[in-house]
C-alpha cells in the first residue's frame, strides 16, 4: 500500500507495482516526468482536519481505489502548507495531465500553472460531475495556481474549528481561480469546519 510522504520535498513515495500498461491504462509514472497523469477532485468533502498533508495524500489513495485502471498507484493532494509547497510535491510532468474521463485539464506542468487550464479540473474519480451549488464545486488548496502556499491552511490542515481558515479554489474554473479564488486581490478563504473536497494528481 502507499505510503504518502506529504511534508517533505525529496519525492520519496512507495507504492506496489500497481498496474501498467498492459491493464489498459496509462503507464504508471513513480516521479518520472516524461508521464501522463491523471487528476481528480474527491467526490467526498472534508473538513479542514485533514491529518496534514500526508493525511491528504491518503485520502487521495484512497479515492484512487475506484479507479480500476490507477489503484494502488501514487497520488498527492494539491495541497500546500505554510511549510511546504504543493509544487515542490509532485514532478514537473512534462506530458498530459488527464482527467478521469481522458480529456486533457494541461498539456505539462507547465501549462497546469500559467493560470490557463484546458478545461476544469471538476470531474471525481469515478469520472462524474460534482453537485450543482455553487459551493459543491470547492476545493481545499492552500496553494495559489503555481502552487505555492496562500495565506491560510486550517493550522497546516489539522484544524476544523470555525476560528481558523483555508485557502480554495473552484473545481469548475478554467483561471487561476481553479487553485485560488481571489477577491479584489486577496485570496477567498472559508471556515476550517465546512466541508470542501480535495485536489489529487498522479505521482
């Protein structure tokens, strides 16, 4: 099983071999860049508790189990604490990233962080639309669309009182605002204690 590795910046993920190519799906990546990766919001929410970046990163494992074609493989939340940047996370992938229904969100890393998304991230793991409302749609990041941390991360995500406060995006948006939904300049924030849903990308 995985052992996420959410609070340090060396890339050192274990996993099982996990499936290949021969299952059907794309080549499992294990931190290379020149990969295809998949990327998907949660379908379940979370409270701003999360156990720290590694508890993300298990809740992304977890999420990925649904998928026939990538369970067992590595996932990281896109996440970022006041300790650790999401970019500093995950590879630099120089190839598609892909949702669950093999539309491409960015053609790199690069594209993935310029503001500019191909298309919204918005599909969960089993390749459906997240609720209707406006807040449905919300995501924990911390992060600003480069992926560095934002301001505020529920007290490096392990806080879930109405007093503390997370940095989020919109899982529909095609701009920056897909990481970090920013009002008049500042980053939007919400209560550590509503539930909102999680980024998880390919390792």
């Amino acid at each position: 099983p995985l052992t996420p590795v959410g609070d340090d910046d060396d890339d050192t993920t274990k996993t099982d071999a996990g499936p290949d190519a021969s299952s059907g799906g794309m080549p499992e990546c294990n931190g290379k860049v020149d990969c295809e990766r998949l990327v998907f919001v949660t379908r379940e929410s979370f409270t701003g508790k999360l156990g720290g970046l590694a508890g993300a990163d298990q809740k992304c494992f977890e999420a990925a189990k649904k998928i026939p074609t990538h369970a067992g493989r590595a996932f990281r939340a896109w996440l970022s604490d006041d300790t650790t940047n999401a970019n500093a996370r995950l590879p630099k992938g120089t190839k598609f990233y892909k949702r669950t229904d093999d539309s491409v969100v960015a053609t790199s890393w690069t594209d993935l962080t310029d503001g500019s998304l191909n298309l919204p991230p918005a599909l969960d793991e089993e390749g459906k639309a997240l609720g209707g409302s406006i807040t449905d749609h919300d995501v924990w990041t911390g992060s600003d669309n480069t992926g560095k941390f934002s301001d505020d991360a529920c007290s490096n995500w392990n806080n879930d009182t109405n007093s503390f406060f997370g940095v989020y995006g919109d899982s529909t948006a095609t701009n920056a605002d897909w990481s970090s939904i920013v009002d008049e300049g500042i980053p939007a924030i919400f209560s550590c204690n509503v539930k909102h849903h999680l980024y998880c990308i390919e390792y």
